[in-house]
C-alpha cells in the first residue's frame, strides 16, 4: 500500500459540528441519477447540511419527493441573465481578488483545452452565481457528481479561494478526452475526488503524478437494499429479460436484439422489456420487427424513478451488454432484487459481477459469448436463483447505501475541520 492511499474515506467519529456542504450537478433530480438524491437524503439524515444547485432544470415529469428538492435548489441557468451580469460585475467590485483569481483561472482553461470564449465566459458567469449562493448558505465546500462540465463550474468557483470543491468520477466518458474534460486539472485542484471503481481510480493515477494519489477515495455508489428487496417469486409464462438503461449506442441494445433473435430462432419462449429512452428508441424498434421480434418486446418510456422497482418485480433476467460503462447502479438494484446479471466484462462491473459466482459476464461485442450466456439463463432455473441469491449477497456486502453515506461523511466531516489549514 503507498502511503495516504486508502481504499475508503478517514474514519471520522462524533456527529458533525454544523457542517454544510453544497451538491452541484448538470441535472438535478434527474431520472438516470435518482442514485444522486438518495445520497444527498442519507447525508442529511445523518446531520450534514446538504444545500443542492443544479446547472440544467430536470427534463422529466417530477413526483412529489422531486418537486420537493426542486424547490430548494438553486438552478443556475435558470437564473435570468440580467442578474446574473449584476451579480459578476458586482463580484468584480466587491471582491476584486477572488474575482480575479477566477478570471486567471478560467483563461488557463482556455488555453489549456481550447474552450471556446463564448462557452468559457458562460462557465464563469455561473462560477460567480455558484459563489454567490454558496456564500449566502454558509457553504465552504462544494461536491460535483461527474468530472463534466458542472466540475468546470465548482472549479472556476473554488479558484476564488473562497470555497473549495471535491468531485465523484465516475466514468467512462471523461476517460476517453481527458484533455477535454480537463480531468487532470479538476484532480489536482479538488480538495477530494470519490472513486467509485477500482477501475476508476486505475485511470486517474495514471494522468496524476503520485503525489495527488492520496486524494483519491473508493465509494462505490450504494442502493438500500430494503428499498429493492427480494422480488416475488415469478409466474411468468415465459421468461421476461429485461435491460434498463438510455436508449443510446454504448448500451449496445441493438446487440441485446441480435442475441434474442439467435435465441427465438433456437426455439427458447422469452419477453424483453427495455426500460428507458434515448436517442436510438426509432432504430431499436425498427430493429426488432425487422428480426421478428415485435411481439415479444416491449419499450416502456417516462418511466419514473420508483416504477423501475416495479418493473425489476417481474423481470426473470437482467441484461446489459454496454460497450462503456462506469459502474451501473441499475446492476446493483437488480442484483439487491435477486435478479441474475448478464453483463460485459468491462471497467468497473467485474468488481460488482463476478462470473459464474454472482452473475455472468461477457466478452463486450461478443454476439456468441452473449448469447451463450442468456440461453444459459433461460435454460437452468437452479441457474437463475443461485445467481440471484449470490448477487443480493454481494450487493448487501458492499454496495449499499448506508456505507455510501457513512463514506461521503466521514470525507465531508474530516475536510471541514481540516478547513483553512
């Protein structure tokens, strides 16, 4: 082990003394990342002040947990531009050395990845705004989920030397323009950055230099295993397999429609059910009369975050064969459920996926391995329910949300009161 590199968070003990933290994001609630909103709620009930921004309104039709958060959080690109030119201007005036600091910072971003100056002026505007309301609540730590440009904003905000910022990686995207993503800056300059693969950490200390490795903590992203609890036994007439996720090519549904073709013409009786939406919905559905599979499939859309547990009720198999992932916390539900996982053996899913012990992995692309490895599914009952059984075990092991919280506080805690040292 190299020393100050640890595997989890400090352990911090005692409640914290009037810690708050501010939880920014590109989307605040949003459908894919309900994972972000239970997070935030475990913090608070363990005593953190969670204030929330969000760059982006959600897109989606909010329940009433939502709406709820929605109207205690600062959306900033919602915030009319007219006030948003008062409030920089007046930043300049008032604190003309933070203002500055920002400023320097942001023409290094320039410089450094060749952000346009239309779009670099609009990620200061909103680092002003980020600041400005950050201050107001008593905020002197700022936490971003994914390296994205919602980092770029908590960056721009900390140079100011007023707040400071941490960061949860998660991957893949941003491993693929570091440059880009100024993925390399955001690590060196955060006070934190939450890991939540192994994989994920791999990556960042091959772009950082050994020094920055003990900034680097492993929190895996958790699901309440109460919430998704052990499905009921299926009466499904036929095996119903299911795949959660956007609609989207590195999902490679379209290759989850190859195999289940392969298998109907094996003779095996099956439904899928996708889950989601995105921009590759038309193309799958043509995709699937095509290869005679209408009747047997079903796209289910705008689907709210606590249908999906509805949906994991009936499902006898989950499939979800990406060609890029970070680590889905859509495996971890339906593993927490007793569902057996196929999935691809990439990043971060064989630390949650091991084969043959918890679930199935395959070859990513490999149309044979994925379609082995269903057929195997749908073949062997005993198969189905020992997979299950193991995947709940692994799952209530490791990757639930109560350690998650526990973590994220501790780290939260132990950088408050090492503040201004």
């Amino acid at each position: 082990m190299i020393a100050g590199l640890r595997d989890e968070a400090p352990n911090q003990a005692g409640k914290p003394e009037g810690v708050a933290v501010g939880y920014l994001a590109s989307e605040y609630p949003a459908i894919s990342h309900t994972f972000i909103l239970r997070e935030i709620q475990a913090l608070r009930a363990r005593g953190i002040e969670v204030h929330t921004a969000s760059i982006h309104l959600p897109e989606h039709e909010l329940n009433e947990e939502e709406e709820s958060e929605c109207k205690q959080t600062l959306y900033l690109l919602n915030t009319p531009w007219l006030r948003l030119a008062v409030m920089t201007l007046k930043s300049v005036f008032t604190s003309p050395g933070a203002a500055f600091r920002m400023l320097q910072a942001s023409l290094n971003l320039r410089r450094q990845a060749r952000i346009p100056l239309l779009r670099l002026a609009a990620y200061f505007v909103e680092a002003v705004a980020l600041l400005e309301w950050a201050v107001r609540a008593g905020v002197r730590h700022v936490h971003v989920h994914f390296a994205n440009p919602a980092a770029t904003v908590a960056m721009l905000a900390a140079a100011s030397g007023k707040i400071e910022f941490s960061v949860s990686v998660h991957g893949p995207d941003v491993f693929y323009d570091v440059a880009g993503s100024l993925l390399e800056e955001k690590v060196r300059r955060a006070r934190f950055v939450r890991c939540i693969s192994y994989f994920c950490r791999s990556q960042l200390m091959r772009l950082v230099p050994h020094t920055e490795w003990h900034k680097l903590h492993i929190v895996r992203c958790g699901v309440d295993p109460l919430v998704f609890c052990r499905r009921p036994a299926q009466r499904n007439t036929a095996p119903n397999i299911i795949c959660v996720g956007r609609l989207v090519p590195a999902k490679a549904q379209h290759l989850l429609l190859a195999a289940c073709k392969t298998l109907r013409d094996r003779g095996h009786k099956f439904r899928v059910t996708f889950l989601g939406d995105g921009a590759d919905r038309e193309a799958l559905k043509t995709l699937a009369l095509q290869c005679c599979l209408a009747e047997c499939t079903t796209f289910t859309l705008g689907v709210k975050p606590e249908q999906v547990n509805e949906h994991l009720d009936r499902a006898d198999i989950m499939v979800l064969p990406s060609f890029a992932e970070g680590l889905p916390v859509v495996l971890m539900e339906a593993m927490a459920k007793e569902i057996p996982c196929v999935s691809s053996r990439i990043m971060g899913i064989p630390e949650l996926i091991e084969h043959e012990q918890n679930g199935l992995l395959t070859a990513p692309s490999d149309l044979d391995d994925l379609v082995a490895q269903i057929e195997r599914l749908l073949q062997d009952g005993d198969l189905r329910a020992r997979l299950g059984r193991e995947g709940r075990k692994k799952v209530v092991a490791e990757f639930i949300l109560e350690r998650t919280a526990e973590l994220m506080y501790a780290l939260f805690v132990s950088h408050s009161r090492g503040a201004g040292q």
